[in-house]
C-alpha cells in the first residue's frame, strides 16, 4: 500500500495538502500553523495564523500587532477543510506546541522543537500516539546529553555566589524567548539584584501583561553604572565583544546552550563560564520521545539528519531525512540569538 | 581525582593569569606530595606514555554506549577530541572513587603486563566509577595526551610562591630528566641530594618579535645585532667532563648529534653555553628541513655525519667555571663566551654567532634585507647590558623576523579543527594554478580573525562540491595570501615543493580565483631562496 503523505515537505515549509495549511513557513501563505513564537519557526507576512494561545503575546509582539491569529488551548480539536487537527505541549518554550493532524484514521505528529524535560516554566512535553512523527535533531548525536535541570541550576547559583563574593556581576547569556524565563524562574528566590538585557526586558514584560507568573526585572539601561554590584544580568549572546558589557565590570560571562556540552564550543566563545541547558531534547530524549509515539516512519529535521536518520533505521525505525529552513546548521543557535524584538 | 578534575576545569575556565596561578596554589597548598608531583609532571609536559592502543578504547566505549563505530565518528568530528568524545557517548556515572592522580597512574601500571581481556577490565571498571568530567581527564592521561592551557611558567610561579623560593630556582630545579613514577616532590623542589645535578639546564631566555620600528629601541649603541639562525636553540652544558644537549623544548637531544660530543673535552667543565644547532657546510647553513629529517632519523649513520654536519653557533653563556653568570651584563658575557670559545681546538663544530657592525639603524636596516641570502631568519637584537633573564621577557632581546615569503592562493578542501574549534571549519589547503589546474601546495590553520572564519565557514558549508569524511571540497572562489618561511623540492608532496610554516596573511577578497598565482611562481621563489 502506498503510504498516504497526509504532511509534505517542499523545502520552506512542512504542508498539509489536504487542509490547504503550511506549518512554520518561510514563505508567505494562506493560513499557518505556528509550532513556537522563535524566528525561525514563526515568520512573517502570512495571511491568517493559528498557534496556541501562550504564543499570542510574542507572535504578536514579533510578527505585528494586528496579524489575523487564531489561537487555541492544547488538546482543543479543530477542523480545517476537513481534516482534524489539535496542538499539544512540546515542551520547548512557552506556547510551543506539536501539531496532531488526523486524516483516514492515519495520525500525523510534526513536533517542531522539543524536550522532555519539565523545565517548570513552560507546559511539559507529551507523548503522542502517532503513525509518523516528525522530529528536530538539533542534538541528534549520543555526545549530548542533558543533566537534570536542578544540577544546572544549583552550579549557576553558586556561580553567581562565587562572583558576588570576588565583587563581580554576573552576566548570564542565552536566548531572549525561553531560556530566560526558565532562568528567571528556576533561579527565583534571587540573593542579589537582577537586571535585563532589553531584548529580555520586552519579552518579559509582553509576558507578565499577557498573565504569565513572572518576577518585574528592570532593564539595564536606565541604570545607573553604580547599580551594578555584585548583580546578576540576564542577557542575549548578541552582547558578547561588544562594549555594552562594559559598565558591569569586574564582571564574568556566562552562558546557557546545549552547545555548551562540547569544551570547544565554550572556549571559541570566550566566555568564562559554559552552562550545558538546553530547550531541545538530547539524545536520549529524542530516542525516547521517538520511541514513544509508536511511529511507524519517522521523518527528521534540522540538526543532525543524516546521522540520526541513519541511526533510527539501524533501530528498525523506518527514517528519513527531510531538509527544511530551521536552524540553518548545527552550529546556528550559537549565532542566532542575535535576534532583539 | 577529583581535585584535579576540579583544577582542571577551573583553570579551563579562565584565561586570567592571575587567577590560573591562585587555582594551582590552591591545588598544590591542598594535595599530597605524590599527587603534587605528578601534576607537576603533566604541566610540565611529562606525559607519561600511552598505555594503550587507541583503537582498543574506542572499541570499548562504543560496547559500553551501545553505539556502532560510524556514530562514534560522526561525534568524534563534532567533539574534535577523543577523550572527550569517549567521555561524553560512556553512560553517565555519579563520581564514585576516591583515588587519587597518583593512585590511579599506579593503577595504571597494572595495564603494562595485563592480557587484553584484563585491559579491558581495568579501563571499563574505572569509567564505571568516574563522573564525565573524570572520564575526560582520566582518557587523557591514560592516553598520554594531556595538554591544559598553563604555561610552564605559571606552574613554576605558583610554587615558587607556596615554597617561598624564588621562580627562577624552581624553573631550573623541575628542568631535565626526573620521573615522577620514581621521584620525590620533596626530593625535586627543595633540592636535597639532587643526583642529576650535573645535568641541569638552565631556562632559556627568550625573546620577543619587535614591536614597530626599529629606530624605537633608541640609540644604536646600545645594542648588539645577530643573525637569527633557523636551527635548532639548544644548551649545551659540560661539567664534570660529561656533555649535556638540550633543546628549547626541553629534550636531552646528546645522542642526536653524535659528533658533537667531541666539545666534552674541548670546553672547560663547569661551561653552559645557549646558542643554536645548524646544519652547516661551506660556512653557509643548509635549509632547517634538513636538520628536522635529521633529528627525525633513529639513528644518526655516517651518511648524514657527512651530508649534513652540524656546528653549534653560540650567543651566550650562563655558567663559566661552574658559576651562575646569568646576571652579567651581555656585553661581558658575551667577551667571556669568545674567550671560551676561541680556546677551542675544533672551529669546525662550534662558533661564536658573529655580532653585525653598524651605527645607525638604517645601516641595519639595509643588511636585514640579505637575511634571505644568508639563509638566516633575520636579526636578534641585544641590549648590551641585559641579564640572561628565563622565559619570555620583554625588553632587552628583541627578534627582528624578515617579511615572510608569500603567494596568492585558492582554497579547495576544508576540514573541521580540532579543540576549541571543533565545530568550525578552520583547517584549509590551498591550491595554485598548473596549466589549468588547480593543484595543492600547503595547508594552513592560522591567520584568520574569529569573525572571518566564521565567514568562511558560512562560505564552506553553502559551497561544498563532495565530502570525503571528514573533508570537504570546496568550489574554488575564495584567494588567501599565504605566507610561509622556507621553500624547498619535496618529492613527497603533490606539487613537488614544501614550504615551512604555512599560514594566512590576508584574506584576498580583491582577487578573483583566476587571479590567484601559479605553482610557477612558486618555483621561481624556490631558484631565489633556496
């Protein structure tokens, strides 16, 4: 029997022939299915969108006030020419969601980027039954592998101690959408004063007036240069060798990615301090998460595809690799936090 | 284990000098005299050697992580290090032994005479027991490949300061050959019954590239100049009618150049003397090359005595008549240092490295440019009352390096680094024009900022024609300016030349790809310098 291709792929876009849908488009469309507000998912220009509800503060934010977007709750079933479809929790950033399409009793699972890992921020991942799955390999090699977040957490602490305790500010790198609140609420009491890169301050502050549980942090940049004493600054990857760091010293750099797991990684970047935490699933997670949906092919994109599509047809999971515009390369997310709202 | 797995990822962690020598004081004020010892012996360089194949490890991790070989090399390349890779693909352990550095390289002893199926046991058993950190460091000393960014000096800075000793007395005490699976910490740091004592080289001084314009060091009389001789810096030390070789890297090298020895008995005992070992006939020096296959032979055969005698230029002494000169001004040592070395009987195997007559600079100026002729690497520039300072100083010796030889070149294939740029592709060959092709000439890792080689890297990864492993071939588009220092035949290589110390000068984005020169022109540089 030929399998039925209920999602294609064309390069800029993974499409649902059937209901006239694109999800994470590049190109301009009708109507889009947004997995999770970060730029390389979310882009702009399409006619109407539809994402889950926590993704409306930052779509809208990012992609302009006044887009046509539909939102709905995870698990809420919607139809679009017919074809049944509901978003579930991925469990990458707030909002993010995987899209269920169900058509001729075949279910369908694109999972956009994902973690199993409950980061206490955003709704967890859950597993969905599925007969093909579409899954990231940002960190689809067995070199990666997370550990429990709390262990992160505890050595960013004692990091920032250790640094108040030499007279330093602590400057905390990493995206601006996700790992920053993770960070702001793991972290959370804080034992010395906080201060946000603007990027973060905006993302934060379109968050709290949407109603999400978050703690006021000011933005740097009305401050004086004597507020900062032994502080701990959250910032992007954008500031690093640039003169904005410059009114924080003494101060010590550190940063938060899965790219950080690699030594090499970390030392190229000159940064003091590498903290392994990411928002996509590691090896074992994606082997797991696979594993899970009970897919019978499973279809991989961005990151490692060719070896983790080899690697899941060597485990008799029938794979393949699909090329598509996220994260442009394994090494992207080093770069791409340049992004400011 | 632990505590030096914690050492060894904190002074990872900063580039600060000041802050890699409180780490190493804190290390060294904390541990036991054995595991003192063998630290000191890893960041000194004594890496003991590998114990076992490398392959054999591989294959172990890969049954331990249920991998197939294929994906440990697909994160071999990723990682771009082989303990590390190894460390990172093993199941994850909670830190579970308490032995410690010296323990375990006692443990170690156990693979020498062990069967393979035994090996295998000790090395699993012990990742078992090790948290990833451990297993890294753990590899790397199993491996013999433990390298960690602190500068000898620092470590020698950091005991001179817990052991209240000045530096310069530690740097010669932890020179030579001692053996940290037989040595004492006590025993080498403090001195007491040091029985190689004869052996001891001195540090060597060394000197800076100069910064701007020559006229900058101020009056010319002040100054000696030398030519800077492309061999081997070496130490030669007699005392007690015995001769000690050493090399800059710190190598006992005595059996490498066998006709040598004969200034046993030709020097005064109780002689140190710095200077450099050249190849040299027809009182020219032969091409460097030369003596590196030399130095690369086991055993030095009569053939090479005769094809390739070396001399030994000497520019200075440290010791004469078993004192310590080293704080007598330059102009004293070196009178001494004629003294000695005219008494000798044999100019054919050693001389005094001539001092350069000018009185401006611009008289130096002029002569620096026959550097190339005289086979030489340009001037060492002396102040005439410095002291035979240790380690790189700046200040009183200064080297003034000639403009490098250089070519426009194509690049066509691109690897991943290694370390700290793992996943980068930074390590580039670059191709000249041959009636039409394009063939390959050098490869070269260095010369690029951080920015432009992520540039190229963007370039690399959108315009890759083939990949063969772990190498790319890149469409031909991108014109480098190489440079190099030597240019010699080699019929090992594709182009039939070799240069010497390959690397990237500019970034050509002005040429096209046809503009870029040809292996012609390389050869016309070989005729002019060789």
């Amino acid at each position: 029997m030929k399998e039925q291709k209920i999602l294609t792929f064309n390069g800029n876009s993974i499409y649902c022939p059937e209901a006239d849908v694109h999800i994470d488009p590049w190109q301009q469309v009708d109507r889009a299915i947004i997995t999770h507000a970060h730029s390389d998912h979310a882009r702009w220009g399409s006619k109407h969108y539809l994402a889950h509800k926590d993704s409306e503060a930052i779509l809208r934010m990012r992609l302009g006030e006044d887009i046509s977007l539909q939102t709905v709750e995870y698990g809420e079933v919607f139809f679009i020419n017919g074809v049944k479809f509901s978003l579930h929790p991925a469990g990458h950033i707030i909002g993010s969601a995987q899209v269920r399409v169900e058509q001729n009793n075949q279910v369908w699972v694109a999972s956009g980027d994902y973690k199993l890992q409950d980061d206490l921020f955003c709704t967890p991942y859950e597993a969905i039954k599925c007969n093909t799955f579409i899954t990231e390999s940002t960190f689809g090699l067995p070199i990666y592998k997370w550990a429990p977040q709390q262990e992160v957490i505890d050595d960013i602490k004692a990091w920032c101690f250790q640094n108040k305790l030499q007279g330093k500010n602590s400057v905390l790198m990493g995206y601006a959408l996700g790992k920053m609140q993770r960070l702001i609420k793991n972290l959370l009491p804080f034992d010395q004063p906080v201060f946000a890169h603007g990027a973060i301050f905006n993302v934060n502050e379109k968050l709290r007036a949407a109603g999400f549980d978050l703690p006021y942090i000011p933005p740097v940049k009305d401050m004086d240069k004597k507020e900062f004493k032994g502080a701990l600054i959250f910032a992007t990857g954008s500031v690093l060798n640039t003169s904005w760091l410059k009114r924080f010293e003494p101060y010590a750099t550190g940063y938060c990615s899965g790219w950080m797991a690699i030594r090499g990684a970390k030392n190229r970047k000159a940064i003091d301090r590498g903290f392994v935490l990411s928002d996509h699933a590691d090896w074992n997670e994606l082997n797991t998460a696979i594993v899970e949906t009970g897919a019978e092919k499973v279809y991989v994109t961005h990151g490692f595809t060719d070896t983790f599509s080899q690697w899941l047809n060597e485990q008799g999971i029938e794979a393949a690799e699909v090329k598509t515009m996220y994260g442009e390369d394994e090494t992207e997310e080093i770069t791409k936090e340049n992004e400011t709202p | 284990m632990k505590r030096f797995t914690n050492l060894f990822l904190e002074l990872d962690r900063t580039n600060k000098t000041n802050d890699k020598v409180a780490l190493l004081k804190t290390y060294f004020l904390s541990t036991p005299d054995e595991d003192k010892l063998w630290a000191l012996a890893l960041f000194s360089g004594r890496r003991p050697s590998r114990k076992i194949k490398t392959a054999q490890i591989q294959e172990w991790a890969i049954e331990q992580a249920g991998i197939p070989m294929w994906l440990f090399r697909e994160s071999y390349h990723s990682v771009g290090d082989l303990s590390e890779t190894i460390s990172l693909v093993l199941p994850t352990n909670i830190s579970a032994s308490d032995k410690s550095l010296s323990e375990w390289f006692t443990y170690f002893l156990q693979l020498t005479k062990a069967s393979d199926e035994e090996k295998k046991e000790l090395i699993v058993q012990a990742w078992k027991q090790l948290s990833t950190y451990e297993i890294f460091v753990f590899n790397k000393l199993l491996m013999g490949s433990f390298r960690i960014g602190v500068s000898q000096t620092l470590v020698i800075r950091a005991i001179g300061e817990i052991s209240d000793q000045p530096a310069a007395v530690i740097a010669h005490r932890i020179m030579g050959d001692w053996d940290p699976y037989t040595s004492s910490y006590q025993e080498l740091i403090y001195g007491e019954n040091n029985a190689d004592v004869t052996s001891k080289p001195y540090p060597f001084y060394l000197a800076y590239g100069l910064e701007g314009e020559i006229e900058l060091l101020g009056k010319p009389e002040e100054w000696f100049a030398e030519w800077k001789w492309d061999g081997i810096r070496s130490q030669i030390i007699v005392r007690n009618n015995e001769i000690y070789i050493w090399s800059r890297g710190e190598e006992l090298v005595t059996e490498k150049f066998p006709e040598l020895e004969l200034l046993k008995t030709q020097l005064p005992s109780g002689t140190v003397l710095d200077g450099e070992i050249v190849c040299y006939v027809n009182e020219r020096p032969l091409p460097f090359n030369i003596l590196q296959t030399r130095i690369g032979r086991k055993n030095v055969t009569k053939k090479i005595l005769s094809e390739a005698p070396v001399i030994f230029m000497g520019y200075d002494v440290m010791e004469y008549e078993g004192q310590d000169i080293r704080s007598l001004p330059q102009e004293e040592r070196r009178s001494i240092l004629e003294k000695i070395i005219q008494q000798t009987d044999n100019k054919e195997l050693i001389k005094t490295s001539p001092i350069l007559i000018f009185k401006e600079w611009d008289e130096l100026k002029t002569l620096h440019l026959q550097s190339r002729e005289n086979a030489v690497e340009g001037f060492m520039i002396k102040r005439k009352t410095a002291a035979y300072l240790t380690g790189r100083k700046k200040g009183d010796w200064w080297k003034w390096k000639v403009d490098p030889l250089s070519v426009d070149a194509v690049l066509i294939y691109a690897q991943k680094g290694h370390g700290k740029r793992a996943e980068l592709y930074t390590d580039y060959t670059f191709a000249l024009w041959d009636e039409g092709k394009l063939i390959s000439f050098a490869k070269a890792y260095s010369g690029l900022t951080d920015a432009e080689i992520r540039e190229v890297d963007r370039f690399i990864k959108q315009n890759t024609l083939e990949k063969f492993g772990p190498v790319r071939t890149v469409k031909p588009q991108l014109v480098f300016e190489i440079g190099f220092e030597g240019i010699n035949l080699s019929p090992r290589h594709k182009s039939g030349i070799a240069v010497r110390f390959p690397r990237i000068l500019n970034w050509r984005k002005d040429k096209k790809v046809e503009e870029a020169d040809t292996l012609e022109n390389l050869r016309v540089i070989l005729t002019q310098y060789k």
